[in-house]
C-alpha cells in the first residue's frame, strides 16, 4: 500500500454541489458587508446628528462648543476745558459664582475625602466653606455671604459684589474657589474727587448715567461693546476664531466741559466756608465767562442742620451727593434787590428817569398811590435816580416802577430772559415763574421793582447779568459743554440780543460800581480788582403755604469784574442763613464774591484795575492774597 498518495477529498453533503456552496457564501458575504456599511452609514448619521442637533441632555453634558464674549469699549470721559480729567471709565471686577456648582463640587470632594475620613460627607457644607473663604475678602460677615448662597443654590449665576479692588481681585485669584469667577467690567472714576460732583453726576452699576452730566449727556458717552465668538474644546479652551467672528467695539465719545477745575475749586472752597460760617442751609455758586458765555464753575451746597426745619430737602443726595439735583438750574428763589439792577436800567433806557433826577421819598416808609405802603432799612428822603440803586431803596424803585406800564416791566422781564429756560441740555431745568399778563396788577408792577412776585434760577441771573459785563449791552447765552477737539484761544462770543444801550450800560456800570464803593456791598471790596454788582437779601417763602418768614432769608451778591472789560460774572446765593451770624446779601454773599473774583482773575492772568495806593485801604477791608488753588 503507497503511503505517500494524497487522502481522497471528502465528499460533498449529499444534495449540495460545489457552485451552491459557493453562491451561498458569496451571498453571506454580500449580506455582511451590507450591514456594515449601513452600520457605519447609520454611526455617521448618529454623529452628524449629535454634532449638530444633539438633545438637551446631552448638549448640557457636553458643554458648549462655541462661546461668545463681550470685548468692552470704554465709556467716554468727562473732561475740563483744558483737558483735565473730570470722570474717566477703567477696567474692574465684578465678583460672581455658581452657587448649584459650588454645592456639587463641594459634596465630590466630600465623598473621595471620606475613603480616608469617615467624618467628610458628615461634616460637609459647600456654602459655609464657601462663605468662610469669602468672607475676609469681601469685607463682609460669613454669615451674611452663607446666607445668600443658600437662598440662591440652584442658580447659576450669582453676583457677590458689583465692583472689588486689586487687593481683592488678587486675594481671590489665590484663594481658587471652585464656582466662584471675575468677570471685567469698567469702572467709574472721578480723579478729581467730590470736586464739581454735583454737576458731573454718576453712573449706576450697568455703567449708564444716573445724574448730572453723566445722564445729560448718556448717549454721547455711551459705548458700543464689540464681541468675539470662539470655537472651545471639551475643556473650554479656545481653538479657533474666525476673523469675520470679531466685531470690535466703539468707545464713547468725551465730553469736554467749561468747566476749569481750578476755578471750580477756588469757588467751592470760598463758598463751603462761608456757609458753614453762618450756619446756612446750603448756597450756590456760579462763575461766567463774561466774553463767551463759559461756565467757569458751578457749585452747590447743601446741608442739614440739627433743630431746624429746612426750607430744601433732596433725599437723592443721602444715598449719593451726586445723585442730587443741581439747584442752580432746577430750584428757583425770588431774587430780590438783586433784581433791581434790571428794572433801573430798564426805566433808565425808557427816558422815564435819568440817573442824576431827584426821586422825592419821605423820611419814611413809601406808600403808593394804591395805598401799598414799601418799607425801607433806612429813609433818606429825596435822593437821586442813581443813589437809588447804589442804596438798594425799595421806595425809590416802587415809584419809579410805576411810571412804567404793566406791558414794559414784563416786556423787560421776558428781554432779559426770565421765565425761560436757558435751553443748555441739563434734565430738570425750570424756567423759573413770571406772573402772567392776565394776572400783572398794580402790586406784581412794585413787588417785581424790589425783585419779589418773580422766581428765579442763578444761571438766569449771571445770563441777564452778562450784558451789563459786555461792551455791547448784548445777553451771551451760557454754555457748559465746549466742542471737541483741541483748546480754542479766548475769544469774544456774539450775543443773543442786547437788552442795554452803550449809554446806559455805562450809567448802570457807574451805579453798581457805587454799590460796592459806598452801599449795601462794601464788604466784597477787592484790594485788587474793581467790581461792581448788586446785592439782595430776599424774605424766605414758607415752603406749602402763602406768605414769608419774616425771620428767614436768601442773601446773594450779582456782580462782574473788572470794572473797564469785564472778564467773569460771580453769583453767590446763600440759603437760609442763621440770623444771628448773619444775613444780609452784602454783608455774606459779598466777600465769597470777592474773594472768587480775586483768586480767579489773578489765575486767569488778568491784570490788576485798582489803585495800588489804595489797597488794603478800602473800607471793606479787601481780601489778602490768597494761595491758587492747589487743583491747577
């Protein structure tokens, strides 16, 4: 038997042939290959699916791929005339943190701490750790952050503090704590301090003006945010950004004041002092460019006084003195004999009295033909037109005031431009209150003479009083927000309308410069510069009923300088003085005034109009030379 020959193949099952099986596995291979391509066709639908459409579950699980952040613009700044800084915007830090976040990752680590401390899951209170960390750097109590978390543990996004310093921002940065995050954010600040901060206003935590020129002045200052969309990994981590995916943002645009700082702090410092020497109830303060209309300063005292029952109240500025109104445009006050200067150079320009005509007073009280009877602090008799004036005498002005018909007193009213607003921007302005035509009788003709039956605001009166200040005679109108750009040179702005004759402007000049010579301003005589001006000391109305407080007043001096070209006009409005440290216009308001008037003259290089062998020899006993302002 041959060994060697190869072993017959075995046979095939009974009924199959070779080319069946064949096919068979031919077509079982068709059949496999089918499902695994569809199963791969069906895997890339799935991953298509969940790439772009995936469910909530998941997308929640999984993150986002794409974020969106916020690329902030900075808010416009607030700027002086000559660039100073007045209110600029820099990048903060708004603390926030996930509480639903702090509590789950609070109790993992609890639960790997206990494979090697039993006591971990026990002991285990993400927000009072949480609060204990925080506290410190917060400058706040623990309690009182472990109470928020609790009250807010299912929600994401909880802000701790609307604005912290670097000291926190790094203290935190160590700390490291899981679900608690700084996010940037602008910042707000006032390099100058609480200088002019009751005209500057200020912005709330969305960084949106909530006062002042910050709120005049909102959509000019407000930014628009650009935006930068990133793609993200699992981890977060930015992968890629598309150039059409970043729109930068547009800062604001600056406003650039009037405002000179330096001026405005001459005026603050002279003006807080004396209202807290005479115990007052607040003051206002206004210096004016006499040649362009420039609000050199503005300000705005107000204060409380234990025991009195104040006569002005502005609950805004308890929360913040910059959310306070700003009563030199919105709160009106009956001027007084300030508002005389008006009416005698009105009558004057109408011919129906000449400044050297003797007006023939009695040697006491005036009584009208009306039978109203116009008291005097003293009575000097007949004197003439101008002496009148220079001694603020409410007899003389009453008769004179009558010679005028109702239509010619209103007329000048209105030329002057009571009763309307100065139309600068500011929210809140009033018009003050004139008595209306229909309601003018015999005793609104007098009462207006001596400044009453008519409301004024302060910058209506240096805007009136501008056109005794400009060789013209013309009103300028005021303007706080100077145009962009580089700083104009000094230059001499046309008026609105002239209200006064060269030949009476010059008469009027006379006269008010008598009112600090020899009248009722002696005391606000400068050893340096020649003013001339009016003062007023007005009865306070009771607030909510008719009538005066016969024991109340509102003291103000109006007044320009120098005398030949005048540069600035100043009004000093004291409100509600202590009677028994003082009360009459020229005896407080006055040396504010002139003290303003000295400082600010000598910092704009304005030369000195007096005589030099008569300084320190005026009977006001001039002011001596005073420091400038620290601010410049």
């Amino acid at each position: 038997m041959d060994t060697d020959a190869p072993a017959p193949a075995p046979a095939a099952p009974a009924g199959i042939d070779e080319s069946t099986q064949s096919s068979r596995t031919r077509g079982w291979a068709r059949v496999v290959t089918c499902c695994t391509a569809a199963l791969l066709c069906l895997t890339l639908v799935r991953v298509a699916q969940l790439k772009t459409v995936p469910s909530e579950r998941l997308d929640a699980a999984a993150g986002r791929r794409t974020s969106v952040r916020p690329e902030l613009a900075q808010r416009g700044g607030i700027i002086d005339q000559r660039g100073r800084p007045m209110a600029v915007s820099l990048v903060g830090w708004r603390l926030f943190c996930d509480p639903a976040f702090i509590y789950e990752s609070g109790w993992d680590k609890a639960k790997k701490a206990s494979k090697t401390d039993p006591n971990a899951v026990a002991e285990c209170d993400p927000f009072r750790d949480a609060a204990i960390a925080l506290a410190p750097v917060l400058r706040q109590a623990p309690q009182a952050v472990h109470e928020l978390l609790q009250k807010n543990a299912e929600r994401r996004y909880v802000v701790l503090a609307q604005e912290i310093d670097d000291s926190q921002a790094d203290a935190l940065r160590h700390l490291d704590l899981d679900g608690v995050r700084l996010e940037p954010k602008l910042v707000r600040d006032y390099p100058a301090g609480p200088l002019a901060s009751q005209l500057i206003g200020k912005v709330g935590f969305e960084h949106t003006g909530q006062a002042g020129v910050e709120f005049a002045f909102n959509r000019q200052l407000t930014p628009t945010d650009g935006k930068v969309k990133a793609l993200r990994d699992a981890f977060g981590r930015t992968l890629w950004i598309n150039r059409e995916d970043y729109v930068p943002g547009d800062d604001g645009q600056d406003v650039r004041l009037s405002i000179d700082l330096v001026i405005q702090e001459i005026a603050e410092r002279h003006l807080t002092a004396m209202v807290d020497e005479v115990n007052a109830g607040g003051g206002r303060l206004i210096v004016m460019d006499a040649d362009n209309g420039d609000i050199l300063a503005m300000c705005d005292v107000l204060r409380e006084r234990a025991g009195w029952k104040e006569a002005t109240h502005d609950p805004s500025r308890r929360i913040h003195p910059a959310l306070g109104r700003n009563r030199n445009f919105t709160d009106p006050y009956e001027p007084g004999s300030t508002f005389k200067s008006f009416v005698w150079a009105r009558a004057t320009q109408l011919g129906l009295a000449k400044p050297s005509e003797i007006i023939q007073l009695p040697h006491g009280p005036y009584v009208t033909p009306f039978g109203r009877t116009i008291h005097d602090v003293k009575y000097p008799g007949p004197v003439s037109w101008k002496t009148v004036l220079i001694k603020s005498l409410n007899g003389g002005m009453a008769s004179v005031a009558l010679r005028m018909s109702h239509e010619q007193m209103e007329q000048m009213v209105r030329d002057y431009g009571f009763g309307q607003k100065t139309g600068m921007g500011i929210p809140g302005e009033s018009g003050g209150i004139v008595t209306s035509a229909a309601k003018w009788t015999k005793y609104t003709q007098t009462s207006v003479a001596m400044g009453h039956e008519v409301a004024v605001t302060p910058i209506q009166m240096v805007r009136a009083f501008s056109s005794f200040a400009r060789p013209d005679g013309t009103i300028v109108q005021p303007r706080l927000v100077l145009p962009s750009g580089p700083v104009q040179p000094h230059a001499f702005v046309p008026g609105v309308k002239q209200v006064v004759t060269p030949t009476v402007l010059a008469e009027a000049k006379e006269a008010m410069a008598g009112v600090v010579e020899e009248g009722t301003a002696r005391k606000a005589q400068s050893d340096w510069y020649q003013m001339y001006g009016k003062t007023g000391t007005a009865e306070l109305a009771v607030p909510g009923q008719k009538g005066y407080d016969r024991d109340r007043y509102v003291a103000s001096f109006l007044a320009a300088a120098p005398l030949e070209h005048s540069r600035i006009v100043v009004l000093c409005v004291i409100d509600d003085p202590d009677k028994r440290k003082g009360h009459f216009g020229g005896s407080i308001a006055g040396p504010v005034v002139r003290d303003v008037v000295d400082e600010t003259l000598k910092y704009l290089g304005v030369p000195y109009d007096q005589d030099p062998s008569k300084r320190s020899k005026t009977a006001g006993g001039g002011a001596k030379p005073a420091k400038v302002a620290q601010a410049r």
